[in-house]
C-alpha cells in the first residue's frame, strides 16, 4: 500500500512542520525511530517519498536552530545524517532528488562553518590528532569517509570537492553544480551513464517550455477550446 507509506510522510511533515517542540518532548528512543524512518525516507526510490523526507530532515534542522535541545540532537544525530545523505547523493538512483539534497549538504555544512555546533562532534579525539574544532574535524571525517567509498579517487579531488562545501554553501546554485561535478568524476571512474544527473534540469526547462506554449495559444483565438481551459492551467501560466 504505497500511499499508506506516502501519507505517514505527509503527517509526519505536517508534524514537523506545525508541532514541532511537541516532537522533541517523546522518549529518546521513539525519537530514534522517527529519525531512522527519515533517514529511510530520504533514501527511497519512490521520488516523492524521498524528497519529503529530504525536506523533513531539512526543515527539522531549521526549526533546531534556537532550540535548547539543539546542541543534544547534533551530537547524537548530526553525523549520522550527513553519512546518509551522502550515500543517496552518490547513488545513481538518487539522482533526481539532486536540489534537495543539495538544500540539505549546504544547511549542514553552513551550521558547522558558522560555529552554530557547539558540542564536539568527534567522539574519538585520539583517531584525528591536531584536530581542535568541529570544522576541521567535519573535513577529514567527510574526506575519509569518501575515500573509503571511492578508493579511484586522489585524494586531491575529494579534498578540494570537501573545501567546496564549506566554500560554497551559501550559494545554492553553486552548491549544486560543486556536488554535481563530484558525482561526474564518481561516475566517470565507475564508468557510469552521466545523462540522469541533468534530466531534472531537462524536466523543468520542458515544463516552462510547455507553459510559455500554452500561454501563447490562450491568446490566439481559436487554438484552445474554452471548455479545455482549466482553472489549474490558467494559474500555471
């Protein structure tokens, strides 16, 4: 039952959206279920399902921001979701949630480049020596955790696609294309089809072309019959 799986989703974005502190105040571990079905949301290959749990991570990042309970949840959840987010990103059957993906990487790394994490992300202090402040630490956790998933990488290539995300992440388009053009380079060494990472793109620009179509034939007299105009399609244009 597919849409039994779509509407938990819906409520649970509902929920998120306008209850949020009344989800904070369940148990710890009922918490960890709903954050395990997010994460097994955004991971989906029903595109819909995926971009609402993409959307639930993001928005939930956004209302933890003036929460007290904050600093707990990105000790506890933090890296677990940048881990997992990664490997949608990296997943060829991703692709089409790219946009949203990207929304989420950038809110992400935005929070650790501005200081906003306070708590020390590194659990294992002695595994990255030198390292004094989550932002050097989220680099070489992300690099290495890379470089573990794509060993026909150099090095430099991931260390100059990790400085990009901290570079960039105040600039969404940008950010795409960054991400993008590391999953191309994944890609080109696993000798992958590069053509699904532009279909999104591909998709939009068909919509405005069907839109600007349709916009001209309702002010030609003639083409459309009335009865085939729909308030929808007059609120598209």
């Amino acid at each position: 039952f597919p849409e039994h799986r779509t509407n938990f989703y819906l409520l649970l974005e509902a929920i998120n959206n306008q209850c949020f502190p009344a989800l904070l105040q369940i148990p710890a571990d009922k918490f960890k279920l709903v954050m395990d079905s997010i994460v097994w949301a955004f991971k989906h290959t029903m595109r819909n399902v995926a971009d609402t749990g993409l959307m639930i991570v993001l928005t939930m990042l956004q209302n933890l921001d003036s929460k007290d309970v904050a600093q707990s949840f990105y000790q506890t959840y933090f890296l677990n979701i940048l881990q997992h987010i990664f490997s949608v990103v990296t997943d060829s059957t991703n692709a089409a949630q790219l946009a949203n993906q990207t929304k989420v990487l950038a809110f992400m790394f935005s929070l650790v480049e501005q200081k906003k994490i306070t708590v020390n992300l590194c659990a294992n202090p002695a595994d990255y020596p030198g390292v004094t402040d989550n932002e050097a630490f989220v680099k070489c956790y992300t690099q290495d955790l890379l470089k573990k998933a794509f060993p026909n990488l150099q090095d430099m290539q991931v260390t100059v696609f990790v400085d990009g995300m901290f570079a960039l992440n105040q600039d969404t388009a940008a950010f795409r294309e960054h991400l993008r053009d590391f999953i191309v380079q994944i890609k080109e060494c696993a000798g992958e089809d590069l053509s699904d990472l532009y279909l999104q793109e591909r998709q939009a620009q068909l919509k405005e072309a069907a839109q600007t179509k349709l916009k001209y034939q309702m002010t030609v007299p003639g083409i459309l019959n009335p009865h085939e105009v729909t308030e929808d399609m007059s609120e598209n244009i």
